[in-house]
C-alpha cells in the first residue's frame, strides 16, 4: 500500500471529515469568554481540539471493529479496518499513544490558561469518561447512548471556557445544555436512522416504532421524539441570543438558521423514499445549521472578524477533508 494511501485510511478511521465540529465547541466558549483568537496559545487549543476529535473518534472505530459492530454493517464494508488495509491493533496502538499525548497537552493548556483550573480539570474529566464509556460499546448495547456522548461534548465546551473565566455562569450553562441537545439529536437520531437497518443493535428509533420496509422509511407516531430535542434545542439557542446578544440583525440570523434546521429535521423524518445517502447528506446540511448558529447569534460578544475565521475555517476544513476523503463535499461514506 502506498504512504499516502495509508495516511488517507488512518484519516478514516479517526473520522476526520467532522472535526471541524469540536473545533466549533471548543473555539466559540474560549472566544466568548474572552479569550484572544490571534494567540499563540489559541493556536495550540486550536489544533488540540481537532487532533482531540481524530484520536476519540478514532478509539469508537478501533473498538466498534474489535467488537464486532462494524463487521455486520454492510454500510462499512469499505473501510479500512474492514477490510485490513490497516489492522485495528496498529489503530489501538495509535489512539493510545493519542489520548496520552492529548491529555498531556490539556493538563498544560489547564496550567497556563487564565481561567478557573480547578473547574476546567473537572470538565475534563467528564469528557475523558464520558467519552470513554460510549466509546466501550454503550453506543451499540444501550437506547440511552447519547447521554454519556453528550455529557462528553457539553462538558469540552465547559473545560475551554474556563481556560479564560473564573466563574460559573448562566451562559455557559445554557451553551453547554445546547450542546448537550446537539448531540442528542446528532447521536439518537441521526445515528440511529443510519443504523435503522441493522437489528442487531439497540436502537431507540427502532422501540418507539420507526421502520425501514423494503425501500420505505417511515418514523410512524415517533415523528415527535425528534422533534421535541430539535425544538428544546433552538429554543436554549434563541434564549442565549434573547439573553446577551438580541438585536435585529442577530434575530434575522437565528430565524433564518432555524428555518433550515427546521426544514431538514423535516426531510429526515418524514416518510420517505429509503436513500441512506441522501439521508447522510442531509444529515450533514442540517448539523452545519445546527453547529454555526452559536457562533453566528454570538457575533457583538466575540467579533464578526473571529466568527468569520472561524467559521470559514471550519467549513474549509469540513468540505476538503470531505472530498480528500471520500470523493464528496457534504456526504462522508460513514
């Protein structure tokens, strides 16, 4: 296999296409708290919390194979651990040395932020074990996944915010319960309407009713399930915006967003036709909607010069790992 080839697998594996996601949760908290874009140490946060996405998403793969999860998903045949291009214990052997490294990394950062240490040593601790216990398999075996996932993301977003701020306030509690709901809906449903077909796993959708018979996908009276985490979710959003940056031009921003999340909630829920792949593709739409509303409503907090780098960085790195990846701009063979 040639180097580049082997770089682009292991790439794969730490699902590096999404990244640019926990670069939005880390970023956005550390910017609104005060923290300075044009820093050395944000550099380092920066590239910390993408490196931090590939080895975490990279220990859920590893395992999932090691499992057996992966193997009896006909929608992963292609991947490199399936098809051992690359082996899973080179993977294990990588992501260790990993989660060291990173940890390593945030025990530093901790060391010479300005914040509060104490609470950002808390945080990540709860990111380390809820990160660690999805990924051992609770995501497979449990209906109730998405709660150690979100207490993962929301408390990554906890820990950078006190990198800079000493105290505990309303706002990063509600940033942080918006995060929580993100991955709510990211993880329990989403990822389980991508996994609809697969019996073996548990699966809230599949309890609650939603069915894919033959080429018809249809969520039947648990329609509303998804719809109350997207609602709760946008209403924690527009009370942030209500609370500290409210002004017609942001209002204008977050309505504009909600209907394009709304109406993408729509075409993942509705009866449908089953097409897995535009199912993914829409998956992806909405979660951009869904991820840059914060940044986009917090601009007179952080700076239309910051959210605008951040975010074109952000969709930058999104739509080019995209395409080195797996040859598309907004649909990952994930």
């Amino acid at each position: 296999m040639k180097k580049t080839h082997k770089i682009k697998d292991l790439f794969r594996i730490f699902r590096a296409q999404t990244a640019s996601a926990v670069f939005i949760y880390v970023m956005i908290p550390y910017l609104a708290a005060g923290g300075n874009l044009f820093s050395w140490f944000t550099l380092v946060l920066a590239i910390w919390s993408i490196l931090t996405h590939h080895i975490s998403f990279g220990h859920n793969t590893v395992l999932d194979t090691l499992m057996g999860w992966d193997q009896i998903d006909p929608n992963k045949s292609h991947h490199p651990l399936i098809e051992k291009r690359i082996h899973p214990h080179t993977g294990l052997k990588i992501i260790s040395v990993g989660i060291l490294i990173l940890s390593i990394i945030a025990i530093i950062l901790v060391y010479y932020s300005l914040g509060n240490n104490f609470y950002a040593m808390i945080a990540f601790s709860f990111v380390i074990v809820g990160g660690m216990i999805y990924d051992e398999g609770i995501s497979k075996i449990s209906v109730f996944d998405f709660i150690p996932i979100g207490i993962c993301f929301s408390s990554l977003t906890v820990f950078s915010y006190f990198l800079i701020s000493k105290e505990i306030t309303l706002f990063i509690i509600l940033l942080a319960l918006y995060v929580f709901f993100l991955q709510w809906f990211e993880i329990g449903i989403e990822g389980e309407i991508k996994e609809i077909e697969i019996k073996e796993e548990k699966n809230m959708l599949q309890k609650l009713g939603v069915k894919c018979d033959g080429d018809t996908f249809s969520m039947g009276k648990a329609i509303i399930y998804p719809w109350i985490i997207k609602i709760i979710g946008l209403g924690i959003a527009g009370y942030i915006l209500y609370k500290y940056t409210y002004n017609y031009f942001t209002l204008s921003i977050y309505l504009i967003i909600v209907i394009f999340a709304l109406y993408f909630c729509y075409e993942l829920t509705k009866k449908r036709k089953w097409n897995r792949e535009k199912t993914v593709r829409d998956m992806a739409i909405e979660e951009i909607f869904s991820i840059f509303i914060i940044p986009l409503i917090l601009m007179p907090i952080i700076g239309i010069i910051e959210i605008i780098i951040v975010i074109l960085v952000s969709l930058l790195y999104f739509v080019g790992m995209n395409k080195i990846l797996w040859g598309t701009y907004l649909r990952p063979k994930v």
